[in-house]
C-alpha cells in the first residue's frame, strides 16, 4: 500500500471494485456489516456505563486481527505521512473546529460554553495529552486503516467509500444519543476519511486526535462524555 502524494482520493493506494466484479464478496459485507453497524448499535442499547474505553480497545485489538489476516498491508506505512503534512491546514482545520463548536454551544447550551476551561484548566491539559492515543488513535485503527484496506475492495470508488465510511463513524457515536454527536461526527468522518486517503494515517490521526480537543474545550464534552448519557428507553 503504498503512499502517494495528495491527490485524487486514495486512487493510487487502494484497490476499488471494478464495475463487473465483486463476486464472492458477500461475506465481507456480512462481516463489514457486523463489525461497523451491529456491534455499534449493540453497544448503544446494551453497554454498561464506564465500559467504553474497555470496549474501543476490545474492538482495536479484533481490527489489528483482521487488518493482519488480510494481508498485503505494509505495517509501516501506519508511520509514514508526516511529510505530507501541511500545518498551516491543519491549523485552518482547527479553527473551523472550533467554530463550529462555539456556535453550536452558543445555540444549545451558552452556560456551558468553554465549561471546561473555567471549571478545570489543569484537566483539561489532562485531556489534551490523553485523547489523541486513548481515543482518537484505537479509532482511527479501527474506521481507517481497517476499512479502506480490507472492505475498500467492495466499493467502486473513494468517494462511496468516504460516505459509508462517515455513516459508519457516526452509527459508532448512536451511544451518546444526541443529534448533535451524530451530525459533528458524521462530518467529522468525512474530513478523517478524505485526510487519511490523501496524507496517510498520521494526518487523519492529527486532525482526530485536535478535533476532539477542541470540542471539548468549547465544552461539547457534555455532549461526548459517556458519563452524561440518558438512553431514550
């Protein structure tokens, strides 16, 4: 899998579907389908609270198997990229973030905006350092490098790759029960999905890893936190 200069999505690095293929495929849909739309759905009806990390490592560690079992993957390209990393985008990137984030905030809950900031500065530097690995990374594992390389063969292009890519990202927030989490990171999805296709995981990784952050600095973290969740039932 080799890396290529940004470009057309992922043309060069991935193999698509050709229009007259896709013979013997059906199990790894069934198995696409398991992994990104039942297992999610399942964990939003049936996971305990304070069993979401437990869950996300569970499921990286299953993915880092399948990723193996698929073979033809080059395990140190997960480490390339960082040359194809374009800060002053990154930093644009950010600040749309956090606009976002703001307006959101402003909209639905103004007492809590830059909650965090005000209550707990010194945890909030917590959480800068621990999201990107914790959380960020097991996912981009898991809805990135497992995806496009070993179901991107049931797509005929990246661009219905990406869409169902950012579907599934967002079918994996259902816990939180919130039309907000299911909008924010249903394009956040698309941006990683798109980044990763283009840069390489590093890049996707960054752009997680700062998205997340700053939503939590703006104080969307009442709406991500797991702790918060009421399930409607």
């Amino acid at each position: 899998m080799a890396l290529t200069s940004p470009g057309p999505l992922g043309r060069a690095r991935f193999r698509w579907r050709q229009p007259a293929g896709g013979q013997g495929l059906a199990a790894l849909w069934a198995e696409m389908l398991l992994l990104y739309g039942a297992i999610p759905v399942a964990l939003a009806l049936f996971l305990p609270k304070g069993w979401l990390f437990p869950a996300l490592f569970v499921l990286m560690g299953g993915g880092l198997v399948l990723l193996w079992r698929t073979g033809g993957f080059e395990w140190r390209d997960m480490l390339r990229g960082w040359g194809r990393f374009d800060w002053g985008l990154l930093a644009l990137f950010g600040a749309l973030t956090l606009g976002i984030a703001v307006l959101v905030m402003a909209q639905t809950r103004p007492e809590a905006l830059f909650g965090f900031v005000r209550r707990d500065p010194r945890f909030l530097v917590v959480v800068w350092l621990l999201y990107p690995l914790l959380s960020a990374l097991p996912q981009e594992l898991i809805f990135r490098v497992l995806f496009f390389h070993r179901y991107g063969q049931l797509f005929r292009g990246p661009r219905q790759a990406v869409l169902v890519n950012a579907a599934f990202f967002s079918l994996a927030h259902l816990m939180y029960w919130n039309w907000i989490v299911a909008a924010m990171t249903f394009g956040g999805g698309l941006a990683f999905a798109i980044g990763y296709l283009r840069r390489g995981l590093p890049w996707a990784f960054a752009m997680h890893g700062l998205a997340g952050n700053l939503l939590f600095t703006a104080g969307l973290g009442i709406y991500f936190y797991s702790g918060n969740v009421v399930r409607p039932f």
